[in-house]
C-alpha cells in the first residue's frame, strides 16, 4: 500500500514539475509574465525537485517508504521557505535601491534637469534592476511609447509595493503635469519607512524561527542520543509498522508545521 502510494505521489509531483516547466515555455513564446510569476513558479519548480529528489535518494539509500515521503515532504518546504525569505530579501534591497535612486532624481529636478533626464541620470548611478527599470522607462518614453502605458507595464512585470507607488506618481505627473520632485521625495521616503517596519517586524519574527529550529534541533538530538544509548530498543522500534509510522507521521507534522510558522511569520505592509 506504501509503495503504490509512493508511486502515484512520485507521478503527481513528476506531472507537476513538466506542468511548470511546459508553462514556463509557453510564456517566453507568448507576452512577457511578471517578475513575480517567474520566480514564482521558479520556486515550485526547485521545491518539487528538491522532492523528486529526496524520495528517490531516500529510496536508493534503502529508507522505508513512509520515511522517504516525510524526508522528501520536508525537504520540499524547506526550499521553499528558504527560496521565500531570499525573494523577500531580494524585493527589500530592490526598493531600498529605488530609494537611493529616487533621491538622486529629485536632486537632479531642483537643478533644472528635465524629468527623463534626470530618471536617465540616476539610472546610470544605479544597479541591478533599478537600473534596468530606470532605462527601461527612459528609453520607451524617448521612442514615443505612451508614459502610462510603460509605467503600468513596469508595474505589472515588478510588483513590489514600492515600484508600483513611483509608477503610479509618474504616471500621475504625466498625466495632470506640475512639479515632481516634492511628490518623488515622499515616495523615497515611505519606501524606507515601509522597508523600516519590514525590518523591524522580522526582526521580531526572528525569535518564533528560532523556537520552532531549536524544537526540531532538540527532537533530532534527542532521537540521536537515545540511538547511542540504547540501540537495540531503537532497531526494534524502527523495525515495527508502528514505529515507522509514527515516525513518518513525526517528521510529516514538523514540515507543515514549519510552513505553517514561515506563513505566520511573513509580514506584509
């Protein structure tokens, strides 16, 4: 029953896997999918093989079936969480660099520089996708693309909460005209600000990760000790359909119970 039940596991998530890999290239031949969306499906496509793989080397290293499930179950969150909280990373120094740029705009505006010059300025003292995003907007708008259409679409392939409030104020100066600069240096501003309570608030979160790592580290410590002490005893528990299971079972609550506290603990401002 655990084999076949491994089995059809192994299928659904190798279905999965050619699913969004099949999608993936469906979309680089048709419109261009968000930031968001490819590394959105980048880490579930890294999760099911972080799964794929723990269950066949499980397998292969002569783990019962039931065990090779939870092992690859919790190795699939674990890539995923830690894929997560490096997106979330990688978003925040993406604003913090916004930011930076931004106040270089501004400046450029109080000396007299155009607008798109002075986007295009602060777009060759920046880095990454900052920079990108920066010519991206200078370069259309110079070919005569239509500015809101541009800024939606920077919008709609970057997400991230501060990108979308520069575009929608650029957009708003396009449309009705005036100064910038004031409006521009009220985005930089909340965007640290908001970055700010981010930090803050993970850092508080950092004390729950800590409790739920210092749980499964004393589980597996203690597990370990009891192997040295009394080997015998363990072998028989290991060796009974009960035992399997319960371990099984064990090591299958404590990855839903770390997605669960990663979910828990994500802010959003």
């Amino acid at each position: 029953m655990l084999d076949a039940l491994l089995t059809l596991t192994l299928a659904v998530l190798l279905a999965a896997l050619v699913y969004f890999v099949r999608s993936g290239n469906d979309d680089d031949q048709g419109t261009r999918p968000s930031e968001g969306q490819v590394l959105a499906r980048n880490r579930v496509l890294l999760s099911l093989a972080a799964v794929l793989a723990a269950a066949v080397a499980g397998l292969f290293g002569g783990l019962p079936t039931i065990i090779a499930l939870a092992v690859s179950a919790f190795a699939g969150v674990g890539v995923h969480v830690a894929l997560t909280t490096f997106a979330a990373r990688r978003d925040l120094a993406l604003e913090l660099d916004l930011a930076t740029a931004l106040d270089l705009v501004v400046a450029s505006l109080r000396a007299g520089a155009a607008l798109v010059d002075s986007l295009n300025t602060a777009s060759k003292e920046s880095r990454g996708r900052t920079r990108v995003i920066l010519e991206e907007i200078c370069d259309r708008i110079r070919i005569g693309d239509a500015p809101s259409a541009v800024l939606f679409d920077i919008v709609d392939r970057y997400p991230q909460e501060g990108v979308r409030l520069f575009a929608f104020t650029l957009a708003s100066h396009f449309n009705s005209g005036g100064s910038v600069a004031q409006s521009l240096r009220e985005v930089s501003r909340t965007i640290r600000d908001r970055v700010d309570v981010i930090r803050r608030s993970s850092s508080q979160a950092v004390e729950t990760q800590a409790s739920v790592a210092g749980i499964l580290a004393i589980t597996y410590g203690l597990a370990f000790l009891m192997w040295r002490q009394y080997p015998e005893r363990v072998d028989s528990f290991l060796s009974n359909d009960i035992g399997l299971s319960a371990v099984g079972i064990s090591v299958f609550l404590q990855a839903i119970g770390v997605a669960w506290i990663s979910r828990t603990t994500q802010v959003e401002v």
